[in-house]
C-alpha cells in the first residue's frame, strides 16, 4: 500500500509528466483551450474565540476558514530554482475541457518551522480593528493598535462546503514541495485556533468592542473570478475580570448562512 508520502509523490510525477507531454503537443508553449474555469475564494466568519495568556501577554485565537466557491481549483504547482534557492508557485488555470489556458507565477512556496511543512505566501491577512458601532452593523474602525497579520497557508482540501462539488474527494492534502497545493472547487481548508499563527495580540485591549476582520488573497495575487466577496468578519466583546484578565465573547458576524458562519463546523 503506497503511504501517503509516496502516493502525493506519485499524483505530482503523473501530473507533471502529463503537462510535459502536453507542452511538447503544443510546441514547447503551454496549452491553450476554452474559457478558464477560476477559483473565488472567500472566508467563512472567523469563530472559535480564546484568550491565551504568554508571559504577561494577551492573545486572541481563533480558528479561520478560507473556501473555494468558484468554478475551478485553486491550483498551485512548486517550480524550483536552483540559482536562487527559492520556490515559485504557478497558477494553473483550466478550461471545462481539461486544457490548460492560464499558468502564471502568482506566489512563493516558503517553509514553515512552526509548522513543519512548506506554505504559499500572500494568502490571508487577519486584523483586529476597533468598532464605530455594537459590533452588530459592521461599522468598522482602524487597526487596533497594529495588531494585522499577513499569513502563509499549506493549502489543502479540509472540508466539503458545496455538496454539488466536482468532486467529493479531497483533491489537495499534503504539504510537500514538490506537489500541488490548492482548494478544489466547493472545498475549503480550514485552521484550528491553537495552530501557530492563529492568535493576534490584545494585552493593550481596553473592556469594548472589536473586530476580528479575515481577508483571504488580500493583495489578489491569486487570480480569482471575483475579489470582492474575499472578506468576512466576527466582532467580539472584550471584558476584565477582578484580576485584569481578559475574557472575549463573539457578539455577531459579516452576512453569511450555513458553513460560512463558522459556527456548524468542527474546529480542526
């Protein structure tokens, strides 16, 4: 039975074989169909509020989930280059006929030690802001005091969100260097709140409230069929016990229904 290490490397060398034939069959240029079928990533409102107490110092975590509600994979191939020592993530776009119409650099593959497997940059950017209103209309104010937080992702395939996906197995799951990453199609990949870097600092928090506002593919590196629906938030009540210690409470959240609000989903 092929592990799953050996089996991500087998998917990889199958499907870079098949995009070299596929070049050959074209000249040497990369292959050219119908219209491309694009990603939208969006996020789910972030849920699952802590507070973790380091050292004299506040966190907040939260769990965050970014989906691909589009027509086709968020679909990411390594390319290595020796000279520079560095990674490059090509976007591979297709059309409903499986041809290739879009492959273009678009991100960095970076390794990262917390978590002990390689990431894309550019994918997120949390941010906790102060609020202009109850935490119920969405009147949104400034960053509060610096806490914003671009983020690196494994992008994997976690949860089913659209049962009329393309498909119901999960397409991207590991977090190699010489494999895809992505999110398929009516898929999402979600980070539990005790993973590192799920947490921005509120020790300076004064008792109000807040907004914890998530934005996937926040400098649109990655090419989508809408950027306008990338972002989602939950505002959250901050409160001091006796003692001086914070405790948070979700108060409401961005529009959403179903998954999208978080709140269904388990934590993973």
């Amino acid at each position: 039975m092929l592990t799953r290490r050996r089996l991500a490397l087998a998917v990889a060398a199958v499907s870079i074989a098949g995009l070299a034939l596929a070049a050959i069959a074209s000249g040497g240029k990369s292959p050219t169909g119908g219209a491309g079928l694009y990603p939208d990533l969006q996020t789910a409102a972030p849920h699952h509020f802590t507070v973790q107490n380091t050292q004299q110092h506040e966190y907040l975590r939260f769990s965050n989930l970014i989906v691909n509600l589009g027509a086709g994979d968020l679909r990411l191939r390594p390319e290595h280059d020796l000279a520079t020592n560095t990674t490059t993530g090509y976007q591979e776009i297709f059309d409903a006929s499986g041809n290739m119409v879009v492959n273009k650099p678009v991100s960095e593959f970076v390794f990262h030690p917390a978590h002990n497997h390689w990431h894309l940059d550019q994918v997120a950017l949390f941010e906790i802001r102060t609020a202009n209103d109850d935490g119920r209309g969405g009147n949104i104010g400034p960053v509060f005091s610096g806490e914003s937080q671009k983020t690196t992702f494994c992008l994997i395939d976690v949860i089913q969100i659209d049962t009329n996906s393309p498909t119901t197995d999960r397409t991207y799951w590991d977090c190699f260097p010489d494999a895809h990453q992505g999110i398929s199609a009516g898929w999402g990949d979600q980070y539990h709140h005790a993973t590192p870097g799920q947490e921005l600092e509120i020790t300076d928090a004064k008792p109000a409230v807040y907004y914890l506002v998530s934005t996937a593919n926040e400098e649109q590196a990655f090419l989508e069929s809408d950027y306008t629906n990338n972002t989602a938030w939950t505002s959250f009540k901050v409160t001091r016990d006796s003692k001086g210690n914070a405790k948070v409470a979700e108060v409401a959240k961005s529009p959403c229904s179903g998954d999208m609000c978080g709140i269904q989903l388990p934590n993973r």
